[in-house]
C-alpha cells in the first residue's frame, strides 16, 4: 500500500497550518488482566499501515515534516507479549523517515502548544463515552485553553471511499477466500446437523486457506432464523427441507468480504422457496444493473423496494404494495473496505472507486423462509462490476454444485 500518497493527499485538503494529530487506540481492558483483542483505528491503519497499539502521528502541515512515536522494545516484556515494531519496520511499513519513541507521553505536551491541531474526532464511542479524537480534546483543552480544534474525520473518511487499486486487490481476494469456502460449505451441507457447524465449518475454511479471520459475526441461520436480520445464536438444529441464509466473509489485512447466500440444506429448492429465491435474485441482478456514478444510495435503495413490492404483489406473496414493508425491512446498501459498514453514511452520491454493498431480501417468518443475495460492487464509470461474481447464486448452479 502506498500510504504516503494516501496522507499527501489528505495533508492537501487540509491546508498548510496547524499540526495533524492521530492516535492507532489503546488495549481495552476486558476484565482482570484480560484486555480486548487490539482492533486498530481505522483512519490511522489506512495513513500510516501501523497496526500497533499507542502509535501516533504527528505532522507539521507547514513544513510536512512527520513523525510517527511507536512504542518501545523491552526485553522482559517482550518474554511475555512478543515484540512491539522495530523502528525500522516501522519506517518500512510507514514510509516514515522519523520514528520516535511513544513510552513518554512528553510529546503531548509539545503537540498541544500549537495554536490549531486537527484530530479525528469521530462520532463512534469507545473509552466509557468518549472516543480517542475526544479524549485528546480534552488533553489539549487542558494544556493549552487557546488550542483551536480541528476535525479531521470527514476529510479522512471522503478518502477512504474512494478505493485505489491494492485495496480493490485485497477485497477481491477476501471475497475469493469467501468464495472457497462457501463451496465447501454447499459439498458438506449433507453433513452437518446444526447452523454451528456450519458456521464451524466457514470459518475453518478460510483461516485454513488465508489464515483470515471472519470479517463479522457469522451468520447461519435456518428456516425462520433466516428472517431474523443479525441472527447469531447459530445453534439450532438444521430442518432438512429449510433454506440456510449464510450472512458472512473473510478479512484479510483488515480488508473484508461480505457476502451472503441462501441454500436448501437438501441441495434442492422447494417451489416455493424456488418462487421468492427467483425475486430476491431477480433484485439483486437488477440493482447490480442500475448502480451507477452521481446516483444516490437513497435513489438505488428505493428501486430495490419498488422492484421487491411489485414482484411479490404480481406473485400475490403480499396483498398490497405497502406491506413490502414487513417483508423487506432494511437498506439494499453499505459502504465497504476496512470496516464491513465503512462509515461513509447510506446516503451518499455513488462515485467511481466506491465499493458498496447489494443486498436485497425478502423475509417471511410465517412461511419459515428468509433470503438475502448479497454482493459486492464497485463502482466504475460505466455503472458497476461486480467482485463477488464468481460466488453463484443461481437456483439451477446451486443445486448442480451441491448434487455433485
Ligand atoms: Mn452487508
């Protein structure tokens, strides 16, 4: 990854006065001597490639002189929780010449002297209420009461939406490591007896084939559990004529797949089941048609409940084009790179670059049937391609692929 690009070009939308200040998070604390596994701050992963607790950069937007302060290697700690970056690794990864030392928190103190200081003062709460952009505030606040506060989070995030070729590189291959092991999923169905195993059986996959992890909490859910959106308990016993829902991905690099596909655990589909597969599919191939730079999420979401509504009414599964509603209660679409729902908002105007997800489906609890076909697009300037292609989704190569 190119990480000095990415941070040139946010050091041009920000101007040349003031100091740029942005943190990688801390260990959070779980219980006891038990912290949570260290999940980076995106927007500092994505400038700097730094996966490390207690990580800063600090740039002089003037001079664009940058320094990153990682932490230092200590022999006898390192006996216990292995070795932090060296600070040559961490001038490869970062391709930042000066590497400094994070254990003393002197620079601070340095940094906050400054008359105007850009943080990322996101809205998400980590930290008991406060997140890290505010909890430096109030550092700075506190140190230098004249301090002026900028807010760098939606200048990094515009970014962010915009993937370049290696990010597109490493979400193909999440979604290819997803594929795999979705196939292997679909050749053992007959074997498995509860959604756990199934679940069991994904994720082995892909930690087997990339060493991945899953991207989110997997989702197996079958028969009425297919209807229940986030369902997680993943531990019900499969009923041999229902449908599976598989909600799921692979993350690789922090880089994540999310794909979901909807199989018959006998390998075969009911009519039924055959009858709102085909209109959830038909959905599906339809916004993956129509997506399109300049159009809005909000527009591409509104197609999908209109094609939804009109289809099941013509197939009389719903009485009247409001109850789309009860059946169809969520957005087609979400942003997607390093966070599954990467935060650039539902509603935002499709540009080239953009990677989004399409999802429709349709939920009927009182028939036991959920599905939901989703994919992964980019957005290109003819409209979109599709990066999750390869992961088939057809009624008759479903059943083909499992019979074999
Ligand atoms: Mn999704």
């Amino acid at each position: 990854m190119n990480y000095k690009i990415r941070r040139n070009k946010l050091y041009d939308l920000l101007g040349n006065e003031g100091i740029l200040f942005l943190c990688s998070g801390f260990e959070i604390k779980r219980s006891a001597d038990d912290n949570y596994p260290f999940s980076v701050n995106r927007n500092f992963y994505y400038l700097t490639g730094i996966d490390q607790h207690d990580s800063y950069l600090v740039v002089d937007l003037k001079t664009r002189n940058e320094i990153l302060y990682v932490l230092d290697n200590d022999e006898k700690l390192a006996r216990w929780i292995g070795y932090y970056y060296t600070h040559e690794e961490a001038k490869k990864i970062s391709q930042i010449e000066k590497i400094a030392s994070s254990n003393n928190k002197d620079f601070y103190k340095e940094v906050f002297n400054n008359k105007k200081v850009f943080l990322d003062l996101e809205e998400n709460e980590l930290l008991g209420g406060l997140n890290y952009g505010k909890f430096f505030q109030k550092i700075a606040l506190e140190l230098n009461a004249n301090i002026i506060i900028k807010d760098v989070y939606n200048d990094i995030i515009k970014l962010r939406a915009k993937k370049d070729d290696e990010e597109i590189k490493e979400i193909k291959n999440a979604i290819e490591i997803t594929n795999l092991a979705l196939q292997s999923v679909m050749k053992n169905m007959k074997l498995f007896k509860n959604e756990r195993e199934v679940q069991a059986h994904f994720e082995e996959r892909i930690f087997s084939l990339a060493h991945a992890t899953p991207a989110f909490q997997t989702i197996c859910g079958n028969a009425k559990n297919g209807t229940t959106l986030h369902y997680h308990e993943n531990n019900a016993s499969l009923e041999k004529d229902s449908l599976i829902l598989l909600d799921l991905g692979a993350r690789i690099n922090y880089y994540n797949a999310d794909i979901t596909r909807t199989y018959p655990i006998s390998g075969k589909f009911t009519p039924m089941q055959k009858k709102i597969y085909q209109i959830v599919l038909d959905c599906n191939k339809y916004i993956r048609q129509i997506a399109k730079p300049s159009m809005s999420m909000k527009k591409l979401h509104e197609e999908s409940v209109e094609f939804l509504a009109n289809a099941c009414l013509k197939e009389k599964l719903i009485n009247n084009y409001d109850e789309i509603k009860d059946v169809y209660f969520h957005r087609i679409s979400h942003h997607l790179g390093l966070d599954v729902h990467d935060p650039m908002g539902r509603d935002t105007i499709l540009e080239v670059g953009n990677v989004i997800s399409n999802e429709p489906g349709l939920y009927f609890s009182s028939l036991g049937i959920g599905i939901r076909i989703e994919d992964d697009l980019l957005i290109t300037e003819n409209g979109c391609v599709c990066l999750s292609d390869n992961i088939i989704k057809e009624i008759a190569d479903i059943e083909k692929f499992m019979s074999e």
